[in-house]
C-alpha cells in the first residue's frame, strides 16, 4: 500500500493513514449525531474543517512533485 516510500517516510505515512482513518470515523459520527439530534454542523465549523483539509492535501501534492 505505501508503494515505494523512503524508510524515512514509512512511519509518518503509516501515521497518517491511521489517522486519516479515525478522522473519517470521526466525521461519520458527527453525522450520525447531526441526524439523531436534527443539528445542523455550524458552517463556520465546516469552513474551518475545509481550510484543514486544503493545507493538508497542498502538502501532500507538493510533496508529490519534489525532484
């Protein structure tokens, strides 16, 4: 799955692969309490999830490009 890392970079992919995971399962229960309490998520909440994830998927696709 990690495809050809550097041994450098094979624990902090792990890493984050752990975490992206409990990040999803994170996400997927405030749904599931959104819909059980009938509350939307403040969209201030979710522009700020949103700036989060755009810096960390930046980092990753420059780090796909260094030479």
């Amino acid at each position: 799955m990690l495809g050809d890392v550097s041994f450098r970079q094979e624990p902090v992919i792990e890493s984050l692969i752990v975490t992206l995971d409990l990040a999803k399962a994170q996400a997927r229960a405030i749904l599931d309490n959104a819909y059980e309490e009938n509350r939307s998520l403040p969209s201030e909440l979710l522009s700020s999830f949103n700036n989060d994830l755009c810096r960390i998927q930046a980092a990753l696709e420059t780090a796909t490009c260094v030479k």
